[in-house]
C-alpha cells in the first residue's frame, strides 16, 4: 500500500483526479469511486484487481 501511495504521489494527472473526488484528504482508505480511477490510471481491471 506504501508503494501504491508512492507511486500516485509521484502521477500529477492522477492526482489532480484524485483531488477533485477526495473530500477527506487525511483518510487512510480509498473511496470505490478514487479505486476506480487508480486502477484505471495503472490499466489494472476489476478481475485482476479482485485476484490480488
């Protein structure tokens, strides 16, 4: 989960997707709808996120 954090950090593009969705920026977890759009940005499909 370090690596993903890391990771999105260093992508402006995705970041700047996650900031218009995210309202609470100190959470510790991702929203479904933040989920997607990571999962999106790394070309990861549901199934083989849900094999993980």
């Amino acid at each position: 989960m370090q690596l993903l954090r890391k990771e999105i950090k260093l992508s402006p593009e995705l970041n700047s997707k996650l900031d218009e969705l995210t309202r609470n920026k100190r959470a510790h977890y991702y929203t479904h709808k933040e989920l997607e759009i990571i999962l999106e940005h790394f070309c990861i499909c549901q199934e083989e996120f849900e094999g993980l």
